[in-house]
C-alpha cells in the first residue's frame, strides 16, 4: 500500500506542476501551437503536448515566457487529486487559517492542497498564491513525486535548496537548463523540468541507513504512468543531410529520421547492472524531425511502440549526453593527432570523414579538400582551418571516433535578388579540370524555397553560404570596421591583428566575393602591413566564428600630394635624417622632418632621379640621399654630392603621423608608355601601378629646360573645362577627363627669375594654361575584376610647367528645378551667353536643391560627354547693383565694378524655365536691380540681372544707406548708418567687405570680415595674406528731413546750354569732363560727409557759375573765376590739376554748387539748403 501511495503521489506531483501551464485545450499538437517558434525547449514542449500534459492557452499560443504561479499550481493538484473533478467550491470555507487567500479565485484548490499536506504555505500563515515557482521549488516537487523522502535527503530546512539542486542536478533534471534555479520558472522552462525528470528513476522505498531503493523493474513516470517505451541509437539521416556514404545533396524528406545500431528498451530507463535493451537489426527510419546537429550522435528517443517499430508514435527526443564525447573546433589544428591529445578519442580506420556532410573516401581526401581554400599557391598542410567547424565525434564513449564532421561556409556576393522570380542568385569559386579552385568564378541560382534565410539580403549584398541536403544556408556577415593598429603573434606562432582594441585571426574558408567585388581583397595576414596597412580604416569582413575573410576600405582613400619645394639631408655622426619643403593640396607649405626608414622603401624602383644621377644599382638609403641633396662635402662612399633641393618640382605621395613626421610613400616618376605613343601601357606592373608613375625615373618640373615632363598641352587649357588634351613624342594627342577631384600643379619662374608655384583641385579652380606648355598627367587607376589595375582617362594629377592665372570657369544661372529625384535633377537655367537651357545634373556638387536658397545663384559647372552636366564648388550670390552713369556698377556684393561693351547682361526678369526666353538688359541709372555678377579682373563679365521687389530689399542698406570709411594704414573704421532703423549686422558686413574691397583693389571673394571678442572689426585680405585689426566707430544718425533732401546725385540740370552767355555750351554728363560717385553720410547733426572716387577733368572750360576769365582762356585750373560773381574773384584751388563740380538739390531741384579740385576744395564748405546750413566734409579718391 505504501509503494502504491509512492507512485499516486509521483504521479499527482509530475501533473501538479504540469497543471500549471494548461489553461484550457486550443492547441490539438506542437505543431497547432502559433508561436512554436519562440520556443526554445521544442523536444521538451513537443513530447508533454504530445502526451496530453500541456496545451495551450485560449489564443491558440504556448505563451512559452509566461511564468506560473502556486494558485495554478494548487488547482492542478487538486483537479487531478479528485480524480480530474473541479471540486474546488466544497473546499472554499475549510479551516486552513491561510490569512491571503479569502477572495482568492484558487481558494477552494489552495485550501485542498494546504490541509492534506501536498503544497506547504510560506510559514507566516500567508501562501502567496499569485508568487511565481522557482526552478528549486519545481525540482523539489519533482523529487517528491519520484519517491524521494524530503526529510531523508534534506529537501527541508534552511538548507533545502542547496539540497534540492545538487539532487536534481545529479539526477539530470537541470539538463540543459540555462537559466537562474533561484527565479520564477517561465512555461519553457518548466516544460524542460518536467521533460527531464520523467526519465528518473522512481524510490520505492529507503533502507534502514537512509539509502534510496528503486523500483526493481527500473519504473519511471513515463513507464508507468503512459507506457513510453525508449529507443537508442545513432542518427545517421534527417531532413538536412545523411551520413550514408552519400554526398552533401543527399538528405531524407521532412518528418523522418533514420538511427543505426538501434537498442529497445522495455523500460525506458537503461542502466549498467541490467542488459533490459535489446538490439535491432539493421537501420530504421521513424516518423521525426529531428535537428541537423543530430546527425552522427547517439540520442534518447521516447515512442508509443507498434508492432512494427519504424511505425511508433515518437514522443520525443534527446541526446545521450552520457555516451557522446563530442570535441568541436573552429580554430587551425596542425594534426588531429595532436588535437585529440589527453581527449581519450583518437581516429581510427573506421572513421568517417564528411565535409558539409558530403562524404570523403579518406582522411587524406577530407584534407585536400580543406586545405584548398583559395586558388593562389600559398594553401596550407592543417588538419583544420580557422573558421572551419569540424566535430569529431564518439557516440558510444569507446574512444575511437565513428565521424569527423567539416562545415565550412563560403563568402559570395548577392548577383541578383527576384521577389518576382522567387529566385537568388550568388557567386560561388569555380574550379578547373583536376576539381582544384581556379581564378574564377561560377554563377549559382536557386529558388527561395530550397534555401533558408539567417538574415535579409538583396542585390550586391555579401553573404555567408553553406549548401547540403539539397539546401542553401545564407546568413549576412558580421562586418567590423576601423584602423588595424598592430600584427603580433601569439604564442602558437599564428598572426593576429588589433583593431580597435580587438584581436583577430585570419580565416580561410572559401572566397568567391573578392573575385568579383573590386572594391573587397582578401585577406592575408602575412601581408596585412600594405593592405590593409595602419594608415587607413578599413571594413574587415568576418565569418560565423569571428575570423577575417576580407577587407574593403570604409571609406574612400585619398592620396596625399605634394610638390616639393625645397629637400635636404644630413648625417649627424651614424644617424641619416633629412627634411622636405612641400606645398600640399589644400595650399598649405610647410616644412616636415621625414622618417628615414619608411621613407627610404619609396625608392626602391626609381632607377633615375636627374639626367646626371643613374641610381639603378644604389641601395635605398643612398637614392634617398641623391633624391634630397645635401649641404655635406660628400655623400658616403660616393665621392660626390648633390646640392639641396634636388627633389624640389617633383610630386611625392606622404603620411604623416601624430607628431608630424612626414613618410614618402612613393615619388611620382614617368609613365610606362606604349613605344612612342601617348598611350600607357597598363600591362607593366598590373599588380599595383598599371604603367602610371612607374619607368624608374623621377619626374620633375623645371622652368630653366631641365624639367622631365613627358606631355605637352598643344592647345593649352582653359579654366572649368572638363579636359585636356596632351602629347607625349610628339604624336597623336591623348584626352584626359578632368573632374573636380583633379590635382593640378603649377611651377613657373616670375619676371624676378623667382620659382613661383600654386595648386588647384577642380576644373572649376583650375587655371588658365597657355598652347605648348610641357605638362605631366598620372591618370586615376580602375581595379579590374581580375584584381589587377589599369589606366582610366581620368585624371588624377597633373603638373604644369606654367603660371596659375585666375581662373575664368564657365557659370550658369540656376532658375529653377524642374525634377529632383534620388537619382534625378534637372535644372532651368540660363549660361552666359543667355541660352535658357533645362539641363540633366549628373554630379549636384553637394548643393541642397531642396533649399529655395540655392536658385538665382549663378554655379560653376562642366558638360559631360554624355551631355549632363557636373555642378562645381563656385558660386556667385545675388545682391543689388545700380549704373552710376560713367560706366562702373556699383554692386552690393562686388563694389564698384567696371561696366565695358564687351560685358553680357542679360535681363531674366520674366525669365522662369526653359520655355521662356532672355534679353539684353542694362543697369539702369541710380535705379537698383537684383543683380548676379561674374567679374574678370574687376570687370563685369556676365551679369544676370532682374527687378528689385518693392516690399524686399537685400540690398544690405536700411531706409537711405549704409556708409563706410576704411582705412588700411591708420587700421580706422566708420561705420556710418542713416535711416529710422539700424541696419543687422550681416547689412553692415556685406557694406564693410565691399569697402575694403575697395579700397584694397582686390575682389570682394577676397575679403573676410569678423569681430573679434574686443569688438574690434577684422578685415582679412584673403587674396595677399593682410590682416586688419581696425579701431571701430559704428554710428547710428536718424535722417532729418534736411538730410534727406540733400542729394549729391546727377541730373539734367547740370548741363549748360547758354550758348549766348558762355560762347558755346557743354554736356559734361555725356562728354565725360566731370563725372563723380559720391555717398553722404549724416555724421551728426546739420554735418555732411561726402566720400567717395572722384574723375574730375583737366579741361579748362566754363561750368554753371564757375568757371575761367573768358578773356583769359589760358588760365590754370587753380585761377577758375566764378562767372556767376565778381571778376576778379578768383577761387583758389591752390595746385589742382582736376576739379570737379558736386551739386547738392533740394526736393524742387534747386541747386547748390560746390567746387572741388584734387588739391583743394573751394571755400567756404558752407551749404544752404531750403534754410539749412550743412556743413560740409570732403573725403575723396581722385
């Protein structure tokens, strides 16, 4: 009776804790279950919802990280305690004295399990129904119900749940559970619980000294509760692949997998004083899935046996962990000798060998195949590879290993992605006649449904691949990306890399992606100081076990240029060092010390560095001395020396370190030419120059004849063009595309028989190159497919025995847009010439063509040969500009400008698209337009120009004006505004970079302006490298009405036509004898300030009011009369040579007069002006 209530109390404590997880019926099986996919313990969860123990909640899901709690837990105790009767409500109001469960749903069930003694409370008279079961408290339920006596084996106490967990952990019921024993169990993992301990041993009972007793028949729950019987055997096929002799392709259908060396047991508990397990014949196949991890072990499998056994209900299945001696690797293995040293495994004749579980005929074959993991000469003699998997396995624990599993994954790249087609296609390595890799690769497609994806892919993505069983594994790689900073070896004399910190190991699975992406390289630790070297960051492209496959570069890889200005070096007692003088690229000059070392391996192939130094057969060290020039008497061992500065008008590549010192990477030498043509011949050193800057001899600019340039530039070039044409021996020319990455090199001598030099990058910053200079080009090098390089016509770099002139790029005016796109813009615009054009933008220069900001701006740009169009850096801004009558612009943005015939301005007022049409336009007098301007040496050039809108002035002047007065040798400024409001500061630059402008005689491109933290204004003239710091008066005047009355301004009344006063008359306006440009400037009150550029003239004529004795023709400018007074009133204008008249009219266009000359103003400087007095100020530029 006692052995009875032992296994009633197994029985109802196994289905207590299984009681927790079943809600209600939803799911008929596992596979009905609509999240199985979120479970991690399947076998677990497959085989109880199999066995009718677990089911799923009332949505059809498993819930399988859901927790259960006592409440759940006493309700399934119960039901099952009352021979599955819900009889809770008879237990409702029994005297447990359990103070938290009154209104409790569970009380009934609570109260039931609490008074026989099933479920203890928390000991404070509280059960905590809703608190959640731990893994100790559930592995202590289920030794319980095994038959284990709580008291006997310590499960009480305070130390039962370190008892519990060692009991439980020895009797494998913690197998494969992941998790903390200390916290609430989720249903996942209580199903795992339950699923190990069914297989326990049953206690029937304890001897005297308190040793457990089993049953004799070796009972467990799943015997003797539902009659399971086990299975043992080894998988040898499964839905994934077989292991049958067969190759990789070979698998079984879905649902069966196939064991050998089978053994039936009656009971399903095997153990080592009983032979219960009875051997089967042959192979036999059940109806299973069963993991692809599975092949080759040993494993568990539960079965509702049939007559015929193949035909069994499978329950479930595990490993036999106890006879699988499993050793497992990624890493190199010289020998699997040596591998299995100490394991107590070895290979034996018997030992199968399969890689991607195809199979191979010998070790030897499995080796071969390994090994051979790329198509260059340099494969390895290992047992194993780093990111190779391989498992040796023993699945009966006899020491000799029954298979030796390869996996090896192979890199390709994504060809083609068809969501229509339900197809992908990938790269994968081809192989030559004798099936060794080759230098190529194949094209493998296949359907979506034979292949299963690890992560998302589409086109040109890389991938990781493994194929067997008829399938294609694909999953995306872990790609790091950052600066390789050391190569070490560890203690196995392997290479390793740091990269950020991290180490990493190079692995040799197959590659096929570095064979067709010309962007990716292989990577070859050996190598791994050139590529991917130290300087540059790098994207390491790694396989499933952390290992480097390939390299690309993160970004893209800007050469450093430089022409050398100056070179020197000198030997202090052993130690060489030497300094070089360079103008870098962006037209910074310095002077760098250089690492020796490092930089003496640039020469390793130059054979020439000047006529006079054959250095083919010197060492490095000494072409490097050759190369710099020295201020020593003599060279070591030479008995000669070059001067310094040997190297100056050559081109070098460089690095430069932290501290800054410089590394000579290469110097820039000939191109390898096509015999005597203008070709280059890519066929020399394809490998890495492909021909460009390779012959072995230096190339240098020198303007005294001595240079070794090999082109000429027959036709010159022209500033933003997009090409240039040269010829190397005077034969057929070749053309180079220039884009806007283009380095150009200037080096010319001035009239000083000075070495000037300059630097440019752009066809819209590069100069103007006169017909017939001698030029160097070294084109841009394209990575063929083939991992080799060649020349494109693109150029790089190129050098010009030549002046650098300001640059005349060609500018467009941008309207409007008709189409912006992620890969589309077209544009309306207007050229020069005033052709409306819409045109197609293949390169937008980084502008936002989004921003309304960036239209009626007039761009640089150049014209493709496939007619779109490239959009340069340069842009000219729109401001206002008006005529001041004697052909000079005055331009908000410019300053005064010159206005000649030659100038083309163009009226775009109405002027919106492509449809429309432009016309000639001019500056209208004293009137301001929208003006955008294009200027050659302080000259319109081209001018776009449109009307101002009333209700918006961006003319940077506030009501009347905004007057400055700038003067560079007393560094004084004066800011003068007039107006009812003060102008912005952005007003008041504009107006002071104008000025300056000005007043230096440069571009207003040229000026920069900024405060300083004292308030201070400074002026920087970009153009000669001057800086201005100017003491600053910022004044702010409210006009009066007086003020604005008083305009200094031309008008028809200044034109005489009194022939029968003065004899003739004279329009000085339209003649040209007296012209000025005047602005006033209220600096206080009733006072007047007139500055400004005066052209006065010098003939001695009669004007309004003034003018010379007519009986005296001959009288100098200093002795005018006025005619309008006395005779023999004389105005001293002491030594003036010019004078001029300033007419200030009131608002009825009366007139007051004041004459001036260029040594002296008349006076007195006193105007009136409808009953004002001003007084009035001079400041001007004659």
């Amino acid at each position: 009776m006692r052995n009875l209530k032992r296994a009633l109390s197994l029985a109802l404590a196994a289905i207590m804790l299984i009681g927790m997880m079943v809600v209600s019926a939803s799911a008929a099986s596992y596979n009905d279950l609509t999240d199985k996919d979120q479970i991690v313990n399947k076998d677990a969860v497959s085989m109880l919802v199999t066995l009718g123990v677990i089911e799923g909640k009332p949505d059809g899901s498993y819930a399988p990280t859901e927790g259960v709690d006592r409440a759940q837990m006493a309700k399934m105790i119960s039901v099952i305690m009352n021979q599955g009767v819900d009889n809770g409500a008879l237990y409702e109001n029994s005297p447990s004295g359990l103070t938290d469960i009154s209104s409790h749903w569970a009380k009934g069930h609570i109260n039931y399990c609490y008074t026989t003694g099933i479920i203890a409370g928390r000991g404070n008279g509280k059960f905590d129904p809703d608190a959640g079961v731990t893994g100790s408290e559930a592995a202590k339920m289920l030794l319980v119900a095994a038959g284990y006596d709580p008291a006997i084996e310590g499960l009480t106490g305070t130390d039962w749940e370190i008892n519990t967990n060692a009991l439980a952990s020895k009797l494998g019921i913690f197998r494969n559970f992941k998790g903390s024993v200390a916290e609430p169990l989720s249903r996942d993992n209580a199903a795992l619980l339950i699923y190990n301990a069914l297989d326990v041993e049953m206690i029937e009972s304890y001897t005297n000294n308190g040793y457990a007793m089993a049953y004799s028949d070796a009972r467990t729950i799943l015997s003797s509760m539902y009659g399971v019987y086990k299975v043992e055997g080894v998988v040898v096929g499964n839905k994934w692949a077989e292991l049958d002799k067969t190759d990789s392709d070979s698998a079984l259908k879905d649902g069966k997998t196939v064991l050998d060396n089978v053994v039936l047991y009656s009971s399903t508990t095997s153990n080592t004083t009983k032979d219960e397990g009875v051997a089967q014949s042959g192979k036999i196949a059940f109806n299973v899935d069963t993991p692809v991890d599975f092949l080759g072990k040993t494993v568990t499998m539960y079965i509702e046996k049939t007559t015929i056994l193949s035909d069994s209900k499978v329950l479930g299945v595990s490993t036999k962990d106890d006879v699988n001696v499993i050793n497992a690797t990624a890493a190199t293995q010289s020998t699997v000798k040596d591998y299995l040293k100490g394991t107590g495994v070895a290979v034996t004749k018997g030992t199968e060998f399969y890689v991607n579980y195809g199979y191979c005929k010998t070790e030897e074959d499995a080796h071969n195949l390994i090994n051979d993991y790329s198509y260059a000469a340099n494969n390895s003699d290992k047992f194993n590879l780093n990111g190779v998997d391989v498992e040796i396995i023993d699945n009966n624990n006899d020491g000799d290993a029954e298979y030796v599993l390869f996996t090896r994954e192979t890199l390709s790249e994504v060809r083609t992605y068809s969501e229509k087609n339900e197809t992908i296609s990938f790269y994968a390595p081809g192989y030559d006649k004798n099936n060794e890799l080759a230098n190529k690769t194949v094209t493998e497609t296949e359907d979506f449904e034979d292949v299963v994806f690890n992560d998302e892919v589409t086109t040109d993505d890389l991938i990781l691949y493994v194929q067997y069983g008829g399938r294609t594994y694909i999953s995306a790689p872990e790609v790091v990306t950052g600066k390789m900073t050391r190569v070490d070896r560890d203690k196995a004399d392997e290479l390793f890399i740091t990269v950020d910190g991290e180490e990493y190991r190079q692995s040799y699975i197959l590659d096929a992606a570095s064979l067709v992406d010309v962007d990716l390289t292989r990577f070859d630790i050996a190598d791994a100081k050139n590529e991917p070297g130290f300087d540059n960051s790098y994207d390491f492209v790694l396989d499933s076990n952390g290992y480097v496959i390939a390299v690309r570069p993160a970004e893209e890889i800007v050469t450093n240029y430089a022409l050398v200005i100056d070179s020197a070096w000198t030997l202090n007692a052993l130690d060489r060092s030497g300094q070089v003088k360079i103008l870098m690229t962006d037209g910074t000059v310095k002077t760098y010390s250089i690492n020796w070392k490092n930089s003496a391996k640039a020469m390793e192939d130059i054979t020439g560095i000047t006529a006079a130094n054959d250095v083919n057969s010197k060492s490095n060290d000494v072409k490097l001395e050759t190369y710099l020039g020295t201020r020593d008497v003599n060279q070591p061992g030479s008995g000669s020396y070059n001067k310094t500065g040997v190297a100056a008008g050559s081109i070098i590549t460089y690095t430069l370190s932290d501290d800054d010192v410089l590394t000579i990477k290469s110097v820039l030498q000939g191109n390898s030419l096509k015999g005597t043509g203008s070709e280059i011949d890519s066929t020399v050193n394809s490998d890495s120059t492909a021909g460009v800057g390779d012959d072995g001899n230096v190339i240098r600019m020198d303007t005294t004849n001595n240079g070794s340039l090999q082109y000429k530039a027959m036709n010159g070039y022209t500033g933003g063009r997009g090409s240039i044409n040269v010829t190397a021996h005077g034969q057929t020319q070749k053309t180079y595309a220039v884009d806007k990455n283009t380095v150009a090199f200037y080096y010319w001598t001035n009239t000083k028989g000075e070495i000037e030099y300059g630097v440019a990058t752009g066809w819209d910053h590069m100069s103007d190159v006169n017909p017939g200079v001698d030029v160097q080009v070294y084109p841009v090098l394209d990575k063929t497919s083939y991992k080799t390089y060649e020349a494109t016509d693109l150029a790089d770099v190129i050098l010009f025995e030549a002046e650098a002139k300001a640059t005349s790029a060609n500018y467009m005016l941008v309207l409007s847009a008709n189409a912006i796109g992620k890969d589309l813009l077209e544009l309306n615009v207007v050229f020069e010439d005033g052709t409306v054009q819409a045109i197609e933008v293949d390169d937008d220069g980084g502008h936002d063509w989004d921003d309304e900001a960036s239209y009626m701006k007039a761009y640089t740009y150049a014209e493709n040969a496939d007619g779109t169009y490239d959009i340069g850096d340069d842009v000219e801004n729109a401001g206002t500009a008006k005529l001041l009558k004697n052909g000079t612009v005055d331009s908000s943005l410019k300053g005064y400008i010159a206005l000649s015939g030659k100038a083309n301005v163009w009226d775009v007022t109405d002027v919106d698209t492509a449809e429309d049409k432009t016309a000639l336009g001019t500056f209208p007098y004293n009137t301001k337009v929208n003006a955008v301007i294009v200027e050659d040496d302080n000259a319109i050039r081209t001018a776009w120009i449109w009307e101002v809108d009333e209700e918006h002035r961006d003319d940077g002047i506030v009501n009347e004006s905004i007057t400055v007065q700038f003067d560079p040798m007393t560094r004084k400024l004066n800011i003068s505004v007039t107006g009812a409001e003060d102008a912005t500061f952005a007003e008041k630059r504009d107006a002071v970079k104008a000025e300056a402008a000005k007043v230096l005689g440069v571009s207003v491109s040229n000026i920069e302006v900024e405060v300083d933290s004292t308030g201070n204004w400074v002026i920087k003239d970009t153009k000669n490298g001057d800086n201005y710091t100017c003491t600053t008066t910022d004044n702010h005047v409210t006009v009066t009405t007086a003020d604005k009355n008083a305009h200094l301004e031309y008008t028809e009344y200044w034109k005489v036509q009194d022939p029968a006063r003065y004899g003739y008359w004279v329009d000085l306006v339209n003649s040209g004898y007296v012209t000025f440009d005047f602005d006033i400037v209220a600096t206080g009150s009733n006072a007047i300030t007139v500055s400004g550029p005066v052209t006065g003239t010098s003939v001695n004529t009669k004007v309004p009011g003034f003018g010379t004795d007519p009986a005296n023709p001959a009288e100098t400018i200093a002795q005018l009369y006025c005619t309008g007074g006395s005779a023999t009133s004389q105005n001293d204008l002491k030594n003036s040579t010019e004078f001029a008249v300033l007419a200030f009219y009131d608002e009825a266009g009366a007139a007051q007069y004041m004459l001036v000359g260029n040594d002296a103003a008349y006076t007195p400087n006193n105007l009136t002006i409808n009953g004002t007095t001003y007084t009035v100020t001079l400041d001007l530029d004659w």
